[in-house]
C-alpha cells in the first residue's frame, strides 16, 4: 500500500533505498535516541531493509519531489508491538534523517498512519512512546493528539544493550474523531 500526504509518499521499502537509508541511519543523534544502533554499512542498511523493515504497515517516508527515503513510519499491530496489545490496537514508531528535523514531516507522515489505523484498518486505540531525553518525539506525539499514559522504567533495549525508561502515549479512535 501506498499512502499519500501533501508533501510525503508513504511507500514500502526497497532494496534500492538501501544507500538512502544508510545515510540518515549512519547519524548517531538518530537510532540510538530511539533505541537502535547507528548502522555501519550500505550492506547493514539493506539486510535492516530486508529482515526490520519490508514488513506490513512499515512506509519508508519520501519527500514527493523525488521520492527518496529519508526516514520511516510503522504500525505494529497487537502481539507484534513491544506493549502486547490486542488485535484492534496498534503502537506507532517513526523516525526522520537530522536534516530534515524541525519541519513538521514526522507529524505530517504519523497523522496519515493514524488516519489509515482508524478508517482503513478500523482500529480502536493507537499507542506511542518516547524514551527519557527525546523531547523531539513527545513533542511530534503530541502535536499528533497522543496524550501521556504511563512510564515503564528499566527497559532493557536488546539492540542497543541498555536500559532506559519510556514514556508511553495513547490515542483513542475517539479523541481522534474529536479533534
């Protein structure tokens, strides 16, 4: 599936985004904050595509203008997601190359992705979360309508080989339809 927005293309991953991916992936202020680790290669980029990303309802986020990868956007679905939800629920997880932070992109892609949970997937609640630290992303959840749920202190990230605490945000298709 594709999904559109004024100024993004919401599409599949591909082996070709492989050196795209690479480029934002590589920066040290992207992954980590978000509980990965930078990658190290082209290569590394293409088998991230191939084994994390080429799955349903993960979107590389392209500018329109040339349809390059420059971040991504995905749903996990129920038992897929870190927070063991049921079937009609999804958690939200994104993430944007630096040079493209601050100009409202991520808000842009993740309000389509609620949009598409809700009318096309017919979802009841979505979920989000942060780790201490990444003001960015609470604040990209909230300009999205995500109000605070609760934390989880002492996570321990297998990528990354740490422990952090997140915050995690929720979404009702209610408060969705009210806003």
């Amino acid at each position: 599936m594709i999904l559109y927005t004024e100024r993004l293309i919401l599409r599949p991953w591909a082996d070709s985004d492989a050196e795209s991916l690479y480029e934002y992936a590589r920066d040290d202020r992207v992954g980590p904050i978000a509980g990965w680790p930078v990658h190290t290669s082209v290569e590394n980029s293409r088998e991230i595509i191939r084994t994390v990303l080429s799955v349903p309802e993960t979107y590389a986020v392209c500018l329109k203008e040339d349809n390059k990868a420059i971040g991504s956007v995905g749903l996990k679905i129920g038992k897929k997601s870190i927070l063991d939800l049921p079937d009609a629920e999804g958690e939200i997880g994104y993430w944007i190359g630096v040079p493209f932070w601050g100009q409202g992109l991520i808000p842009e892609a993740v309000r389509e992705i609620i949009r598409h949970a809700f009318e096309d997937l017919g979802f009841e609640t979505l979920w989000c979360g942060y780790f201490d630290g990444n003001e960015k992303s609470k604040h990209a959840q909230e300009k999205c309508g995500f109000t605070y749920h609760h934390t989880d202190k002492d996570v321990y990230l297998t990528l990354t080989n740490d422990i952090r605490t997140a915050h995690v945000t929720r979404l009702t298709r209610e408060e969705w339809e009210k806003a």
